[in-house]
C-alpha cells in the first residue's frame, strides 16, 4: 500500500513540476478573450491621518471643508477667466482699447457672479480670498490692481473690510494652521474626485506640511 502511495506521489510531482507556473497566475477580465498574469492597479494616494484633540476640533475641520468645497470652484473659474484674459488683452495694443476692454470684463463678472457671491459667508469669503491666490499666485487686492487700476483695488478693500476681509490675505499654510487644513480637504478632495484639480501657482507638499505641524503643535 505503501509502495503505491509513493507511485501517486510521485506521479503528482511530476505533474505540478512539468505544469507551466503562468497558467496559475493568468487572469481572464470581462470583456477579454485572451488570459493575461499582469494587470495594472489604479494609482492610490494615502494620506497621512489628521489627529483631533477633541469633537469641537472636528466640527471645525467638517465646516471648512464644506465651505472650502463651496468656494474653491470659484477660484478655479477665476483662474481660468485670467488666463483668457491675458491672452486677449495681449493681442490689444490700444492702452484705450484694454481699458474698456477690462472695464467691460468688469461689469461682466459683476452681473454674472455677484448675486451668488452675495450668498458667501464672510468665512468663505475669506477662504476664496485665499484661495484665489494659491490659484493664481496673486492676491485678490493685486488682481484688481492690475487689470483694474490701484484705485479700484482700494474702494474694494475698503468695502471688504467691513466685512473682516482683507483682498492683501496671502496662502501660507506653513505660518497658518488654517491654511494648511485647507490643502489637506483640497488634496483629499482632488484625490476622491470631490473637486477637479486645476494646475495652480502656489505648491506645496501636503507629508512636508504634516510633518511641520506636528512637530509644530
């Protein structure tokens, strides 16, 4: 009994050594006719967990996503609507002709945006302020100045200040805690799918950024 046990062993053996070792690893997907042993993955990003001290620090975290998620298409509009313009008015070569051609623009932007923009939070207000200048490297303050004039940038300053706004605020997630939960909801939200990633001026690192404020805090 023995002897026949160690025949079918053998035979096994033979079997498993002589078999093409590829066979076991190919693949066959719906809508394919030929196997295959190799298959691309989509590319994951993993992201670093945020660490919460308490609920109230989570609340905050949950409202500025929603509000950055409000805004941030605004930026991306704008942005955008800028690099239109800069080729349009390049092709001008009348300093009259640019100045009612932006003057034009101008009224355009406040007939079509204004009634939505009335409906910002002066939060998010703030954050499209912000976010406009990690979108185009510009302060909203000197965007005005310059497809506007200096004037113009001042009126608006000053009404926006009435509301806590500064059209000066810069991006800076490295000196501003705020900010820099900003690029992680923007980073996150780009990765999901939640928000289309447009190419943008200011770039950081979002593990540089972790790592800073959490040596930080």
């Amino acid at each position: 009994m023995k002897y026949y046990l160690f025949l079918l062993f053998i035979f096994f053996s033979n079997s498993l050594i002589c078999q093409d070792d590829t066979n076991e690893l190919d693949f066959l997907f719906p809508g394919d006719s030929i196997p295959t042993n190799s298959f691309m993955l989509d590319e994951v990003t993993v992201f670093q967990p945020l660490k919460f001290n308490n609920d109230e620090e989570i609340k905050r975290y949950v409202i500025l996503r929603y509000r950055v998620k409000k805004v941030y298409p605004y930026a991306k509009l704008a942005s955008e609507r800028m690099n239109k313009i800069d080729s349009r008015v390049d092709s001008i070569t009348s300093k009259r002709k640019k100045r009612l051609y932006l003057k034009k623009l101008e009224k355009f932007v406040y007939d079509e945006f204004s009634d939505e923009l009335r409906k910002l939070s002066r939060s998010q207000g703030r954050i499209l302020v912000k976010l406009l200048n990690r979108q185009t490297g510009l302060t909203a303050h000197k965007i005005v100045s310059e497809y506007r004039n200096k004037f113009r940038a001042l009126i608006y300053n000053t009404v926006a200040s009435f509301y806590s706004i500064s059209l000066k605020d810069e991006y800076e997630p490295f000196d501003d805690y705020e900010d820099y939960l900003i690029e992680d909801i923007l980073q996150r939200s780009f990765s999901d799918g939640s928000l289309e990633k447009q190419d943008y001026a200011l770039d950081f690192d979002l593990d540089t950024l972790y790592e800073f404020w959490k040596e930080k805090k």
